[in-house]
C-alpha cells in the first residue's frame, strides 16, 4: 500500500534523529576527554539512554511499516522524552501530532486509498485501469454503463480519496449516490430496479445488519459508494456506484479493492458481484481484476429481460 504524506514524513523526521542523534553522541564521545571523572553509575545511565533511545527508534520505524498504531505511539513518547536538543525536541512533537491526523489514522487501519495518479487518469481511454461501473444487487443485477468520455483537465491539485465503511446515519448518502448513478438507466429495458429501492429501505438494510456499505470521499465530498454483504465465506458486494460527474478517475477499481481486503480481514474465501452482460466495460474491468465468469442467469421482470453473469474471485485458497 503507498504511503500517505503524514506516514512519509513522520518516517522521515525518524531517519533524521536517528542520524542526528548518531552524529551528536558519536561527537560527544570523540571530545569528551575526561573519561576517569565519570562513575561507573554515571557510565551505565549514559550506555542505557543511548542504546534505549535508539532502540525506540528502530523500534518505531518497524511498527510504523507494520501499521501498529498504538505501540508506535507509545514508542514516540520515549523518544520525546529523551531528545537531546530543540531540533529533536521539535521533530518529536511533530512526529506525534501527526499520529492525530486522518491520513495517519485511516493508514494505521488499513483504510487509505492513494489518489489516482495523473498518468493512470490520462491512459483512461485506452485501457480499462480508469474504467467505472455501478453494479446492481443479486435479485435485479442491473449496472449503469459508462458516462461519455470528457476532455482531460490538467489539476492544479491532486484529489485526496479515502474510504470509510458506512453507518446507519449514512443511509441517505448511499441512497443519493445511488439515484445519481443510476438515474441514466430509467429509461433502459428494464429499467434499474435500483430507482425503486427508497431511503427508508436502505436505512433498513443496514439498521437491520443485513447489508453494510462504503463510501468513498474525494476531498471529503461523497463521489461514490458499494453496498455488501457476507454469504458463508463469500463477499458479495453490488450496486457500485460512482457519480457521473466523477468517473474515470479509477475510484470503482479502488471500492473493489476496498472490498478484497475487506474480505480477506473477515475471513472471507470469495467475492462475488453480478453484472448485465450487454455491460462490457463493466465485465472487462472485472476481468482484468482477476474476476472470472462462473455463472449465467436469465432474469426476466414484467418490463422486459436481463441476461446476468455471475463473477467471483478467490481472495485465498
């Protein structure tokens, strides 16, 4: 997983006490002459706090890499605690605010998603990696298509995504992005089951626990969501959706991935969605995640046929 900001320059102001406090104590070592005034006492408190601190730091490095917050933070006091100039004092009360920021917290749990970056944008068109898919659930299995391709815009600042799993109070965000999404596909035939679903009957499903839900946030604006839910071992998520205006940025691939490692955490073996198979983009974005066909299914409603493939994808064996 990339890094966010907060995580790289917290490791970076590690390295540089790390190699300040080298330097200094290795100086101090080579100047101090009168070696014969120290006590023994005095000795072993100075070994102490030179191998403790630069315990703490290799220490903290290595729990930061493996995501282990609070010891990390723990750690961090030490090493306030024992810094030896301004410098190291200031670096140390940076390095634990920055514990307190959002990118920080969301990279300790597993959550932060890397803005897509300016190549991946550009090579949209060409390849299915910017590809972006709303998917219906196992009873309708209906999927907007693609929005029309718009002209690159070159930003003067690249859109911070992050992902957080949704909460009942939620309910009406999921529903907005998902009218949104589907909203072009009223007049299909059939048209989305999804425009019949209400508020009232998300807040429900995740009320009642039957479904739970994601959102992702650009610059902390609700862009897109995916609803799931757990069936044996298996991940099952649908009605991905992603705002019109906000497609081709990659952020469906992201809630898929979302999903996986959501899957994995809980144990899951499979996940599972289903899309209309007239929907290539769809399909082929899918596939190129690793999603094979494992089933086909003829859905017929009143307002017309859906023919519907089942796709799963083993997470591990």
């Amino acid at each position: 997983m990339q890094k966010p900001t907060t995580i790289r320059i917290m490791l970076m102001l590690l390295y540089f006490k790390l190699l300040s406090f080298v330097v200094m104590m290795g100086w101090s070592l080579i100047s101090f002459k009168d070696y014969a005034s120290l006590s023994s006492s005095d000795i072993s408190s100075l070994i102490f706090r030179i191998v403790l601190t630069l315990v703490a730091m290799l220490l903290m490095i290595r729990l930061i890499n493996r995501k282990k917050m609070f010891p990390a933070l723990l750690v961090s006091f030490v090493i306030f605690w024992f810094s030896l100039d301004q410098i190291q004092f200031a670096a140390s009360i940076v390095i634990v605010l920055l514990f307190f920021l959002r990118p920080t917290r969301e990279y300790f749990r597993g959550e932060y998603v890397a803005p897509p970056s300016p190549r991946g944008s550009a090579a949209a068109g060409k390849s299915s990696e910017g590809l972006e898919e709303e998917t219906a659930d196992k009873a309708t299995l209906d999927e907007p298509d693609e929005a029309p391709a718009t002209p690159l815009v070159k930003l003067k600042k690249e859109p911070e995504t992050h992902i957080r799993e949704a909460t009942p109070e939620d309910a009406d965000t999921i529903y907005a992005l998902m009218r949104m999404a589907f909203e072009e596909y009223r007049t299909a035939i059939p048209p989305s089951s999804a425009l019949e679903e209400t508020e009232e009957s998300v807040l429900e499903a995740l009320r009642g626990g039957s479904e739970s839900a994601a959102i992702l946030y650009e610059d902390d604006t609700a862009t897109a969501m995916v609803r799931f839910k757990y069936d044996g071992d298996v991940i099952d998520f649908f009605r991905l959706s992603v705002v019109p205006q906000r497609r081709r940025r990659g952020y469906a691939r992201q809630l898929v991935k979302w999903i996986e490692t959501q899957g994995v955490a809980k144990g899951m073996k499979t996940s599972r969605c289903k899309v209309r198979q007239s929907v290539q983009n769809n399909l082929v974005l899918y596939q190129n995640m690793g999603y094979e066909v494992v089933d086909q299914e003829l859905v017929v409603r009143p307002t017309g046929t859906v023919k519907t493939l089942t796709l799963e994808k083993k997470l591990w064996e």
